[in-house]
C-alpha cells in the first residue's frame, strides 16, 4: 500500500542553527535540498531554525526578524539566540584545534556558550505535539544537542560526522544515546558513529544525499570561456586550511618542481582567499566564485576533480564531477571519500606527494581510462543519489520510525 504522509504524519520539522537559500556550507546546502524535496513530493515540513545568518556571522546577533515566514517556498520559523560568551567559547575551542586535553566541564562551557535559542528549545518541548519527527543537523551545535536533550523521542539526527576532536566529546554519548533515529550520508559515517557512541537502541539507516543530476559539463565551453588550455586538476569548494586546501597547493608546486617539463595547471573555484606561493602563480589559476553552469564546465574540462579534505561526510563536488564524467582524486585520510572512491571503481586516493603524484600520472597518461572512470562514477551516482532515490528513502525511514 503507498505512503501518504498527508494521512499517517504530522509535520516535521527540521532543526539547523541557521538557514538560508545562499548562505554556504555542506550541512547546509544538504538540509535545503532534502527539505524541498520532500516537500515537493508532499511532505508538510518546517524549518526550525535562529535569527543568525549564517556560520560565519556573529552568533550574538539576531538577523533576521523572529517568526514565522515563507522563503523558497518553505515555511520557516525563526528564533532569537540567546546572548553568549564569545571570550570562553574560543578558548574551549582552541583546545579542541590544538588538540589540548578538555574537561567535562569544559564539554559544557563550549556547548553551552555556542550557537543557541532558547526560545527555540521551549518551542521544541511545548509544542511537540504538532510534530511527527524533529530532525536535527548537523550533530555538533547546541541547537542540536539541547534540542534532542528536550524531546529526545522525538529526535532523529542527520549528523554529518567525520573523524574530528568535537566527535570524542563525552557528551555527544548522551546526546546520541538517546535519539530515536540516525540518517548517515555513507557507511563509513555509520561506523564512526557506532564506533564511539552507544547507538544500540537507536534506530539507524545509511541513506545518502541526494545530488542534482538534471545537466551535462561542457569542456569546451569552459575553454572558451576562460582561455584555459592546457590540462588542469580542479579544486572545488570553500578555500580554507580546513578543507587542506594548502597541502594541495604544495603537493602541486612539488609536481611541478618534479616534472619540469608538465603544463598541468591546478584551477580553483570557489568563495574565500587563498595564498599562492610566488614560484608557481603562473600556474594556479583562482576562478573565485562561479555560476554552477560554469563549474559544471570546469568538472567536464578537467583532468580530474581533487579533493583533498579529510573532513568529509559526503562530499558534492566528487558526485558532480562524476556526473560530468570525470574521475576524482582524493585523501586517503578520509574514510567516507576514500570508500566513494574504491566503490564506484572511478577514483584514486593518495597517503603522501608520491602517491598524489602517481595517481596523476596514471591519469595523465592514461585517457582512456580516465575515460571509462568517468562513465562508471556517473553510473554510481545515477543508481545511488538522486533526489528521486533519496526522498523514497527519507519517507520510508520516517515512516517506519512513526509506525513504532
């Protein structure tokens, strides 16, 4: 018999710290897509979410105006953060990057002084009744762990985990303990979270993300567009030290030093600044921010798409350039990219600069197979992430969690 979530469901309502149809970020962009979807194939939904801007913002500052308002054709209801304590805060958190040991106590300051509402939360508990399914993401900011602290039967979590220092916070084992429900984005995502929390009794699911799939790369037209000529490897993404954004930039001034003769280029797209050694800004080319048609273009002229982040829960850009049927190349620290890469048989991954050199050797010098890599990933990603895919998993799994 088929689903209708109009008879067997309440609303649900999807929890992230900030919300916006341009504001940047992986989670983000994730939550936008899912949600329209769903609600596009008639699922009646919310976004819950605070007065901030975005990630990026001042967490202290209200934005936009609290309420209830309708934004790329989903309601949105907004609430104001509550005042915080920038000074402790970063402190608490520079240890994290540093990896310095932190207290329990200092679990708590950090979490508590982050991004929060209130508001929000009172929200949550007092009207629980109105919602089938919370659905918080990504795991780590107070909207989450405070959120499904107050109606944790209520709770499912699409965390968007990766092996990082916040992951091994004590109080994360509380908080994921408790959910009802756990939506991960790859397998290695799954294993991570059930590696260090107890997710026993909690019901769990690898779903994926959906990817849009509706266009086609045109290399020359990127050539035309941009003069660029010769080969190039293609970074895409935020352009910041957490995304190793610089080690790539080394290993590719190494080639260079290595391989005198090469007229491989490395083009970068994407927002934020980056600094280019002297030697090689002949041939780093930084695009800045583009249109998708023309990241398109730029996947489907490259030699391959590199991803180097070790950050990773999924990771759009490898499914785009699989699309534009080109193969990847990425860090072999990063489980979750790793796996994509040995799974779809239509990439290489690299441990060190020997590795990242001879990954793009054999694709230099061999076309053909970089060819037939490229066909094989967008198989993979045809079969495994589009929205049409990816909805009918979400409502099945929200299904079978209100049946319980």
């Amino acid at each position: 018999m088929p689903f209708h979530f109009e008879e067997a469901m309440k609303k649900l309502g999807f929890v992230i710290p900030w919300y916006g149809d341009k504001i940047p970020g992986g989670a983000e962009a994730e939550l936008r897509g899912i949600a329209k979807h769903l609600s596009a194939a008639g699922v009646d939904l919310e976004i819950l979410t605070t007065c901030v801007k975005e990630f990026g913002s001042d967490w202290n500052n209200d934005f936009h105006k609290p309420g209830l308002t309708e934004e790329g054709g989903l309601k949105v209801r907004r609430f104001k953060v509550r005042k915080r304590d920038t000074a402790l805060f970063d402190s608490v958190n520079y240890k994290f990057i540093t990896g310095a040991p932190v207290t329990p106590e200092e679990e708590q300051d950090f979490m508590r002084e982050m991004v929060n509402s209130t508001d929000l939360y009172d929200y949550l508990e007092q009207h629980q009744d109105d919602y089938s399914l919370y659905v918080y993401i990504p795991y780590m900011f107070g909207t989450t762990y405070y959120g499904v602290l107050r109606v944790p039967e209520k709770a499912v979590v699409i965390p968007c985990l990766h092996e990082e220092a916040y992951a091994h916070m004590e109080l994360f084992k509380e908080m994921f303990s408790k959910v009802r429900g756990a939506i991960y984005l790859a397998q290695s995502e799954h294993d991570l979270a059930n590696r260090l929390y107890p997710m026993s009794q909690v019901k769990q699911a690898v779903l994926g993300a959906g990817v849009d799939s509706d266009f086609e790369g045109d290399a020359s037209r990127f050539r035309e567009k941009t003069g660029i000529t010769d080969p190039f490897i293609l970074y895409a993404g935020r352009k910041d030290e957490g995304k190793n954004i610089y080690l790539l930039i080394d290993y590719f001034r190494e080639f260079r030093l290595r391989n005198k003769g090469s007229n491989l280029k490395l083009v970068l797209i994407g927002g934020g600044e980056v600094r280019i050694p002297e030697d090689i800004k002949s041939e780093v080319i930084d695009l800045g921010f583009v249109e998708r048609e023309l990241k398109y273009d730029a996947c489907a002229a490259s030699l391959c798409l590199c991803q180097p982040s070790v950050h990773e829960s999924f990771s759009i850009v490898i499914m785009e350039s699989w699309l534009c049927r080109r193969p990847v190349l990425v860090h072999g620290g990063c489980d979750v990219t790793r796996s994509f890469a040995i799974g779809s048989n239509s990439g290489l991954y690299f441990d060190d600069y020997y590795e990242f050199e001879g990954a793009l050797k054999f694709y230099i010098n061999n076309p053909d197979k970089c060819e037939i890599m490229g066909k094989t990933g967008r198989e993979f990603v045809l079969n495994n992430f589009t929205w049409d895919i990816i909805v009918k998993r979400y409502t099945d799994f929200f299904e079978s969690l209100t049946e319980e």
